[in-house]
C-alpha cells in the first residue's frame, strides 16, 4: 500500500508501507493493504507507520484528515513531527 502523509508545508512521508496506525475521533483504528475505501477525520495523537511486520516508525499528528482509496492511503493534517 502506498502511504503518504502531507502538512500545507511540506510532504512529510511518502513510501510503500505494510500499515499505518491512525487516531480517529472516535478511537485507534488500522489501515492494511487493500483496505476498503474510507474518509474519516483524525484528532491529535500518534500515527504509528508499520513498513512491515517488524519495522515501524512514529509521528506525532495535529488534526486532519484520512483518504483511502485504491490502495492508496493520504493523510492530511495541520502538523507532523517525527518521534
């Protein structure tokens, strides 16, 4: 699947990845490879990458948004910094 996560600065990540963790408004939730397609909004919090079953990296999110569509995951938030 192929992720990628985007300020209104600057492209923060873009890669293939195995996974990627977000935090919903309503709680935890996981995107995997051929995921359904989905729009949902995300509050302040964590978003854990899962390069694959073993490597993983972390951010640390301001509010946005997510887009799942064609094996393709956008995530859109206000600010990223890596952990």
């Amino acid at each position: 699947m192929t992720l990628e996560i985007l300020t209104p600065e600057q492209k923060i990540f873009s890669g293939e990845v195995y996974g990627v963790q977000l935090p919903g408004i309503s709680g935890l939730f996981e995107v995997l490879d051929k995921h359904a397609p989905l729009v949902s909004a995300l509050k302040s919090g964590n978003l854990k990458i899962l390069k694959d079953k073993n490597i993983t990296s972390s951010f640390s999110i301001q509010s946005g948004f997510v887009e799942v569509l064609n094996n393709k995951t956008t995530v859109l938030v206000e600010g990223a910094v890596e952990k």
